[in-house]
C-alpha cells in the first residue's frame, strides 16, 4: 500500500515537471510570435507616391561631326599602307587649310588584310550532277587592302559643306556627315533636369492639397532622358556666278533639343 502511495507521488511529481515544461515551452512560443508581428509592423513601407516630371531645353548646335574612310589596293600589303598615308596626308592637309585644329581629327581605325579570288585549275572543266556544280580550283592571294577611317569634329558649323565638297574634290568618296550636335552638352542636360524636377515638384504640391495628404522624405528619384535632332529648311546648292564649279552646299544645321524625364516618389506622412 505504502509503495503504490509512493508511485502515486512520483508520477504526479512527473507530470507537474511536464506540465512546467510544456508552459515555458509555449509560453516562449506566444512571445516570439508576438515579437516577430511586431518587428513586422515596425518593418511596414511607409505608403508612397509619386509623380513625374519633364523638360527639355532646345539650342542651336556648335559642332559638326564628319566621318570618312580611305582605302587602297596593292599586291603588297606595305604599297597598300603607303597608298593611303599619302592619301591621308592630302586630307590632313586640306583640313589644316580649312582652320580645323589637329585635337579635332581622329583616327578611329586603321587596318590591312589580304584579297583573295577563287582561279581555276587550267584545263579542268567544271562537273554539275543535278543542281549542285563541282569546280576545280584554289583561292588565290590577288593582293592586300589598307583602309583608315578618321573622325573630324568642325566647331566652325558654317564651313561644314564646304568641307564635306573640299573632301570630295581631292579624292574622298567614304563620306558621312556632317552630324549636328553641341559640344558641351553637360549645362543643358543640367537645365532640361532641373524643369522637370520643378515639374514634379509642382505637380507633387498640388496633388498633396487635392489628395488631402502630406508628403514626407523623397523615397527615391529617376531619371531617363533623349537628344534628338530638330532639322528644318532645305540643303541649296548655290551657282556661283561666272564659275564653272558649284559653290558648297549651304547645309541646315537646325536646333538640336535635350531632354529629361523624371519620376519622384514620396513618402506619405
């Protein structure tokens, strides 16, 4: 009898110890989830919004880019190199005549590679079976191709026709340009930006009061923007009278417009 009270007593003992130990176990289990709802709470995003922005200021260009490429051939790859620095030489020249300043020319590539033709084998005749034909014969090394291309930035925009004629008439047939565009373009970047920040910036006080809002801190800021061209009037090629030769084309140089796209978000007091 007195053994069975005894067992009595342990097991309840063991189960008050079990019973402890499943209380602590859960009652660490509840804080921690009411401390992670709260870390969570404290983490929210603050509600945001935003509002976009644009300007864009217009200026007359300053510069004008020409591009253009001298080639040669030659049986040999150094006749063929030699070929085109003379030729370039006559271009150097002719752009020093015109003022352009030394900083303003650029090499941009210059390369030579072999040619090659496909030749027959003398007295093979050629072999067809159906739609596919058979030739005899080898590619041939025929000689070597020097090519140079050169960049030149013209700051006095008004003479960029007569250049791109001049350039012409000593023997350049690769040309492209001229190319409208401001030198520093950096100011204007600056001034389209700040319209459109001061676009946003309106907008964003104006939206508060009809929203019935506050606006707190900038959350974060974006920005893309464009450069494009703006051309007008048509290129004239003017008769110079009691001349054999066309004057240079009077080419239009337009308006060139940059401009800025922003978007600022805000947080919501």
């Amino acid at each position: 009898m007195e053994t069975l009270e005894h067992n009595k007593i342990k097991i309840f003992k063991a189960l008050f110890v079990l019973i402890v130990i499943l209380s602590a176990y859960f009652a660490v289990k509840i804080f921690k989830e009411v401390e992670g709802n709260s870390i969570l709470l404290q983490a929210a995003e603050p509600a945001t919004v935003s509002f976009s922005g644009h300007g864009e200021v217009t200026a007359v260009p300053d510069i004008a880019n020409i591009s253009l490429t001298l080639r040669k051939e030659s049986s040999t790859a150094k006749e063929a190199q030699e070929n085109v620095a003379t030729k370039e030489k006559r271009v150097l020249d002719f752009l020093k005549g015109k003022n352009v300043d030394e900083k303003d020319i650029k090499t941009v590539n210059a390369s030579v590679y072999p040619k090659y033709e496909y030749q027959k084998y003398p007295g093979v005749s050629n072999e067809c079976r159906g739609d596919e034909c058979y030739y005899g014969g080898k590619q041939v090394l025929i000689g070597y191709e020097a090519s140079e291309s050169i960049n030149i930035k013209v700051r006095k925009v008004d003479d960029a026709g007569a250049i791109m004629q001049g350039l012409g008439d000593i023997g350049v047939s690769d040309l492209n340009g001229p190319n409208y565009a401001i030198d520093n373009e950096d100011g204007l970047k600056a001034e389209a930006r700040k319209k459109a920040i001061d676009e946003a910036k309106e907008k964003a006080k104006v939206l508060a009061k009809d929203l019935g809002i506050r606006l707190g801190k900038i959350k974060s800021f974006s920005e893309t923007g464009n450069y494009y061209p703006i051309m007008y009037g048509k290129a004239e090629m003017m008769d110079s009278a009691g001349s054999s030769a066309p004057a240079p084309a009077e080419l239009p140089k337009g308006e060139n417009t940059v401009s800025s796209d922003v978007t600022i978000t805000y947080e919501i007091k």
